[in-house]
C-alpha cells in the first residue's frame, strides 16, 4: 500500500508548479534529493506489495515509509501557503508600481522568513529520517521478493456487461424460496406472517430474501411491498422514515416530532394494507421489539427478518438456511471462475476435479465460492494456474475459511486496487454507494492514476467493474446501457477492508466516540457514521485531507486548512442552513458536497467558493438559495464536476473550461447572447434555457459539445431544430436525452420524425412537447431504446404496433390528461418490464395489455378511470404484480 503513496508524492514533486513554489522557498536542492530516494524506496515497496504476507520487521518498515511520505506530502502543501502574494499595483505609474511591489515583496518576504526558515528545517528532518530508513533495512536484512502475477499497474481489462439481467452466479435456493413463499401466503392463519431467515454471514440470507421479495406471486400478493437494510449500528428514526416513506411522503415535520410520532405514523401508514416487510440484517432484538408492536396485525399481511441470531424475534419460527451442498458449490464456483464459458459443455476434466477440491474447502459458503471463483477467474483457465492457487491459500478449518479466502483475494489486488477496496470502508454498513459519486471521491483522493486516450472517471468505472468480477463489490443497480450506478459491499468484506485500512492508517472510521482520541489525532482521513463531528474535530489532525460526514451536523472545519475532501454524505438533504464561515480557509479542497434549506451568510459562502484554487467536484445540488456562484469559480481549470440546484445562474462567459464533464441545474445568462462558455469535452448537461435568450445561440453552444452523452433540457417555446439532435456533433454518443418545454403552445405542434433521435439513445424523457402524430409510432423505431417517459401529452389515442419497441424495459405515462385509449398489438414491447401510469383520468384499460408476457410490474395511481376497472385488469394481467395508489 506504500507504493501507492510513493508514487502519489513523487507525482507531486515533479509537479511543475509545486517545483516552482518550492524552488522560490529554498529548498529545491533538498527536493531533488528526496525524489531520488524515495525512487529507490519505491522498488523495494513494490516487491513488498507483491508479497502475499510480511513479517513484523516487513511491516514496520513498510509503515516508517508510508509515516515519513505523509510527512512529505504535508510540507509540500503547507509550503502554498508560504508563496509571495502575486497581486501587483494597479492603477498607479509604472515606475511606482514596480517601487511598491517591490516593497511589498521584501515586507511579504520578511515576514515569511520564520516560517521559510522552519520549511527547510523540515525538509532536511525529512531527509535524514529517509536516510535512516535506508540504512535500517540494510542493517536489519529486511528483504522483499514479490510473489506476483506479472505487471501489477496494469490497466484491468473491462470485463463484458449486460445490463437489467438477474445475477446469473446465484445457485440453490429454490426449494428455500418456495417454502417460504408458500408460508407468506398461507390463508389459514389469522395472523400476519413472520419469518425469521437465519444462518451465518456469506450464507446467502438476503440473496434468499430477494429471491421471495422479487416473486411474482408474492408481489400480486401484497398492496405494498418495503425492504429496509439494517446495520449493527442502527438509527430506529432512519428505520422508521425509509419504511414510511416507501409508501408515502412524510411530511416536513413528520422528523421534528420525534420517535413516537413516527412509530404512531408507521401504524397508520400501513394499517388496512396488505403490507409484506423485509428487515435484512437484523443484529438485536430491541429492534423488532419497539417496530413489531407497532405494526398492524393485519391477515395477509408478512415480514421477512434475516438475521445471525436464532432468537431474534420470539414470535417466529426459525428458518434455518442450509450449506450449499458439494454440487451446488461445484456449480457455483465453475459459474464464477469461467464466466465466459458456454454452460451447456462440460468443464475440463482436470479443472473440474480442482474444483471439487477447492469446494470441499470452502464449507458451501456461498460468499466465500463466489469470492474464491472471483480470484480463479484472473487466472489462466488452465491445471497448472489453478493447482498453484490451491496450493497458496493458506486454508483454515477453523470456521474462518472465507476470511482467508477474502484475504487471499485482497493480497492478489494491485496497490491501486488495494486503496480503491479499502476506501470501501468509508461508507456505513449495508450503504447503497452511488458510483459516480465514488468515482468522484476516488479521483479526488488520487486513488486512479492517469491513462493515455482516457479521463480519470472511465479509469475508475473499470476499476470498479474489476472489484465487482472478484466478488469483492455487489451491483446494487445498473444503467440502461450497462454501466454500474450503485453498489454496495457485504458486511463481512466491509469488516476486511476496515482492517486493512486500519493497518495501513488509510483511513479512521468513527461509528461512535472513539474511546482513545489517539486514533482520530493521528488519522489523514475521517469517515464519522454518528452525530459527533464537533467534539471530534476539537482532536482532529491539523493535517487532515478527507472529512466524509454520514450523520450531521457538519463541524467547523476552518483549522484544517489542509482538508482535500469534504462531504455530507447523508442521504436526505439538511433542512437547516449553511454556515460557510466554518469552511473558511480551505484552499485545497478537490471534493466538496454539502446540502442545505439556504445560506446564513452570502459574504461568508462567496469568500468560501472564491477561495478554492483546486476544487474537481462541487456537489451542491441540495443547496438552496444560491443563486449564482462567484465569476471567480468559472475560471478554476481543475473544475471537473459541477452539480447546482436548478435555477442557479450558470457559468460566465469568458469561461474556458476545458476539464468541465458534468454542469447540472444551470440556467442561460444574458450576457450569453454576446459570448458563450468554452465547455468541448462536456459529457453531461442539465440546463433551463431562459425566455430572452436566443434558441440560436444555445444551438451554437450545442455545436460545440461533442463529447455529450446526457443532456437534460428545460426551456421556453422549445424550436423543432432543438429537438431535432441530428444537427448537433454529439448526435452518434448521445445516451439519455430530456426535454422539456416550460411554456407549450397546443397549436404549435412540431413534427416528429424517428431520424430526431440518435439511434443508440436508451433513455427518452419527453414533457409538455406537443408532436402532430402519435408520438409512439415514431418512437418505438429507435431500437435500443429501454426506457421512455412521456408526460403531458396532448394525444387521445395511441398505439404500439408489433415489432415496436424491441428493447424497451420501462414505459411510463403522467399527466396524460387528454389519453383516452392506448393499444398494444401482438408482438409490441416484447421485453418490456415495468409500466407506470400516474394522472391518466380518462385512459380505460389498455387493450392488448395481456401480450406484455415478461412484464414485471404495473403501477397505476392517482387515474380514476382505470381505478374503477381495477378487478378487470387484474384478470387479464394474472401474470403481472399489479400496485394501485388512489
């Protein structure tokens, strides 16, 4: 993991403009030396992270680089702040201007030299502790010989995806499932259902869970339908609000009344409902004790624990998950470690009798299978690859064999790897992880190195894919074209990347008041999962880099000066304001997200944006009140990512920024009209198109973005060459595309024609847009669309012909005030999963609608026509799990 480090700082020092600020300060020499060393370091911390284990003088050596090489990196960045103010006299002549810059040099100058003075100082400890460390792995025969497969910083290979398909390494459960459908369904009992699914961790118990959740005869079975995931560590108001508001919105003032408002809330939300409940993870018993007394006691209605605690809950029977037999293990494991073969030909002789030997170890776990299956398939499918790997794990009998496994696993990743798994440990237990927002903190954290011909962001997406092919990552959701869009980690893997992250002292998690402050003092990144911050920081490094706050408040953060990533992590955002005079000073920050009702201060939060010189990713899309972001921003060439709430003013024009790949919740300024922003590799848009500006000059600034992917559009009078996307230079990358008209015209319909849309688009939002024709007549030609959404539609009639919509999994309708009729031929939207109808009064049953023979769910609500003919679309739809909202 040193490596890793090493190379971050040595990037650093070669760093033109660090160079220059260190060269100005006095200490280049030293530095020229100490690049030179820490290189001669590196090669032996390489040899180190190919090592499957070290020993204890290994390790502390090891340690002793990575102390030292933090030490480095603190003095590289505090000597920015010790570089000579740059801001001439103006407005004075020449020769007066050059006498009081000069002045004021030689003042800034003597003011500074204590502090120069202390720079070099500290440069030359740094080299004599290098040289002492040198000299101590000679004198001690500290010794590395790497044990690796080949080049470890070897970009991975992207493995192939294919997205919305069931995870096809899943094994056994079948008859589990059908035993406890068949329970959850009983109509003999008199009560609800309770069933407890019990078994140690890596089992399979919430692989089981989903499997009954996502049956179709449970699903057309129950009015509604919630999963919530619990940790040890749990928060009974969060419990209470994600189960609530999976059938209703709260209110603004549900959470400020407190505990027993919610539980009270929580009865009256689902008393009358046939409800089925998943609790997955459950750790305690005071959890089912203050939710199951509670809950209506409604007949029909069923929860679902999964727990490692037998007794958890008193009034259910047990269902014990059996072991993976030897079989099923077999299956499982030859599933993972050669996915790429065809299933229905038989596995080598050689491998296939391996197998059985490595199955017979593994206890029929199936996490330590698919984790195991996951490190063969970066092997050579061959006898030799995989008898050396049986023979490497050092296999335990002792209950432990899929922590080895794990830890085997992890050893086998690449320094870079290594940090992106372990930074995995930031996230609380059981966290639904957005990818892009990892992406973002990984690039911020200077986890991703650089690749030719590809952006930082494409770098880490495969990386993650890598992680998630090992088994080390679980993909929660993907996109419609493939790509992971959330992820999570399994509690026992999270508990092995914590370790190491300890070991390393990569980063310090703090679920609760650490009982030695010593370990926050001392620790470069802080992950805090409780309402804490303030008393933490009062012991806080003065050096720390990475602050990732899941509970708030959000501390005062103005002493930490050094602080490269700041999060509010929490899933909803804060009904309170911002106070931004905490986040004064902080000049390196890359990675800054933070959510809030308002500004207490504009000067305080203007001082704070104006005063990032090195800001990548600015998450403010929760923000409220901004308005518009000091001009200061707009010039900052580090800009990668930009997220605002909708609304704000977007960038100047004079902007150059030429690393911007996603500008979110902007709106067109009128200074626009005489010069547009400089935005060519801009991959995602989202932007209002203002009334007064021209419709050309926003075609003119589209002209320019050829690297589009995503483009969300709101305007005014939206003009058929805006939505004809043929015209601009991204029209062949194009992938999700919105647009919305904020002030239709019923008479101004425009001509739809398939050619419009680019043909690889998937997903399709079109609202208040009026077209002359049946829009999905033309639409269903696009054939690798997979979802379309189309709302406020002025048409009575429409129809899907047969052949239509040939990889269409979504189709939503809202606010089709005017739809009447909707018909769907034979052999339309063969695939097609899920369809939602919201605000569609006068739309009768869709005929034709029994021909949708994979679809998953039918949502109708708030659609009083369709209301009434309820009991005859769940006749014709037998197949499907139908939900109606009123």
């Amino acid at each position: 993991m040193a490596e890793g480090i090493v190379t971050f700082v040595l990037e650093k020092l070669s760093d033109a403009v660090v160079k220059e600020v260190l060269q100005i300060q006095g200490v280049g020499e030293q530095v020229k030396t100490l690049s030179c060393e820490l290189s001669r370091i590196k090669s032996f911390l390489k040899d180190a992270d190919m090592m499957q284990t070290l020993n204890e003088r290994q390790k502390n050596w090891v340690n002793e680089v990575r102390d030292v090489t933090y030490d480095i990196e603190d003095v590289i960045d505090n000597a920015h702040f010790l570089k000579a103010p740059e801001n001439p006299s103006k407005e004075l002549p020449r020769g007066c201007s050059q006498i009081v810059s000069a002045a004021k040099r030689m003042w800034s100058k003597r003011k500074r030299l204590p502090a120069l003075h202390n720079l070099a100082g500290e440069m030359n400890e740094i080299l004599a502790r290098i040289q002492d460390i040198i000299q101590s792995r000679e004198k001690y025969e500290i010794t590395f010989s790497g044990e690796g497969s080949g080049e470890r910083l070897k970009l991975p290979v992207r493995p192939p995806i294919v997205p919305d398909i069931d995870d096809p390494c899943v094994v056994g459960f079948d008859l589990d499932r059908d035993n406890i459908v068949q329970q959850l369904l009983d109509t003999s009992t008199k009560r609800r259902a309770i069933i407890s699914i019990v078994g140690p961790g890596g089992l399979g118990k919430t692989t089981l869970a989903r499997k009954v959740y996502n049956s179709n005869d449970v699903k057309r079975q129950f009015d509604v339908h919630i999963w919530v995931a619990i940790s040890q560590e749990f928060n009974l108001m969060d419990i209470l609000r994600k189960i609530i508001e999976q059938v209703q919105p709260l209110l603004p003032n549900d959470l400020e009344r407190g505990e027993q408002h919610l539980l009270r809330k929580l009865y009256e939300t689902l008393n009358g409902k046939k409800y089925l409940l998943v609790l997955d993870d459950i750790w305690t018993s005071d959890l089912w004790t203050q939710i199951g007394g509670v809950l209506p006691d409604e007949i029909g209605s069923g929860v679902i624990i999964t727990t490692r605690i037998q007794n958890i809950v008193g009034d259910a029977e047990p269902y014990k998950l059996p072991y993976l037999t030897e079989k099923q293990s077999l299956e499982l494991l030859l599933k993972k470690a050669l996915p790429n073969r065809n299933l229905s030909r038989e596995y080598p002789d050689d491998l296939y009798e391996l197998g059985e030997q490595f199955v017979k170890k593994c206890g029929g776990l199936p996490l330590a299978l698919v984790v195991l299956g996951g490190l063969l398939s970066k092997r050579p499918d061959n006898y030799a690859a995989w008898s050396k790997m049986l023979q490497t794990i050092n296999w335990r009998t002792d209950g432990r064999e899929c922590t080895q496994i794990i830890a085997t696993s992890y050893n086998d990743l690449s320094f870079v790897l290594k940090s992106c798994f372990m930074y995995l440990a930031v996230f609380p237990e059981d966290y639904e992880i957005d990818a892009t927002e990892l992406f973002q903190l990984w690039v911020a954290e200077r986890l991703i190195p650089t690749e030719e011909s590809i952006t930082l962001e494409d770098t880490a997406e495969i990386f993650l894919e890598d992680l998630v092919q090992r088994s080390l990552v679980q993909v929660s959701r993907r996109s419609h074209v493939g790509s992971i869009t959330s992820c999570r980690i399994h509690d026992l893997l999270r508990e092995v990347a914590i370790q190491k992250a300890k070991e390393d002292n990569f980063v310090t998690i703090c679920s609760k008041p650490p009982d030695n402050w010593m370990s926050v003092t001392k620790a470069r990144r802080v992950a805090v999962h409780y309402s804490g911050c303030d008393e933490l920081m009062k012991h806080a490094n003065p050096n720390l880099r990475s602050l990732l706050c899941f509970e708030r408040p959000l501390p005062n953060c103005s002493q930490q000066r050094l602080l490269k990533v700041l999060g509010d992590m929490h899933k909803y955002p804060s009904d309170n304001p911002i106070n931004f005079e905490c986040f004064h000073g902080l000049t390196h920050l890359r990675y800054c997200k933070l959510a809030g009702r308002g500004l207490i201060n504009t000067t305080f939060f203007e001082s704070f944006i104006s005063g990032l010189k090195f800001v990548e990713t600015l998450d403010f899309g929760y923000l409220r009140g901004i308005g518009e972001l000091p001009e200061y921003i707009w010039n900052v060439k580090t800009l990668r990512h930009v997220k605002l709430p909708w609304g704000t003013l977007g960038p100047s024009s004079s902007a150059d920024l030429r690393t911007l790949q996603t500008l979110s919740g902007v709106k067109s300024r009128e200074s626009w009209n005489a010069q547009l922003p400089k935005l060519p590799n801009l991959r995602s848009l989202g932007i209002e198109v203002e009334s007064s500006f021209s419709w050309d000059l926003f075609a003119k600034l589209l002209d320019t973005l050829k690297h589009l992917t995503s483009l969300h559009l709101n305007g005014y009078q939206v003009p058929l060459e805006i939505v004809n996307m043929q015209r601009f230079p991204f029209y062949q990358h194009l992938q999700s595309l919105f647009l919305c008209d904020l002030s239709p015209s019923v008479e101004n319909k425009l001509s739809l024609q398939v050619g419009m849309f680019p043909i690889h688009i998937t997903e399709l939002t079109l609202g208040y847009l009026q077209f002359n024709v049946d829009p999905l007549s033309v639409l269903e030609k696009l054939c690798n669309l997979r979802r379309l959404w189309l709302w406020k539609q002025e048409n009575q009639k429409m129809s899907c012909s047969a052949g239509g919509f040939k990889q269409l999994h979504e189709l939503e309708f809202m606010m089709l005030g005017n739809l009447e009729e909707w018909e769907i031929k034979a052999g339309a939207m063969p695939i097609l999963k899920e369809v939602t109808l919201r605000s569609c009064d006068k739309l009768g049953v869709p005929l034709g609608i029994q021909y949708l023979s994979n679809l998953k769910e039918l949502n109708v609500e708030r659609c009083r026509k369709l209301k009434v003919h309820a009991d005859e679309i769940r006749d014709i739809c037998k197949h499907v799990p139908y939900k109606l909202i009123v």
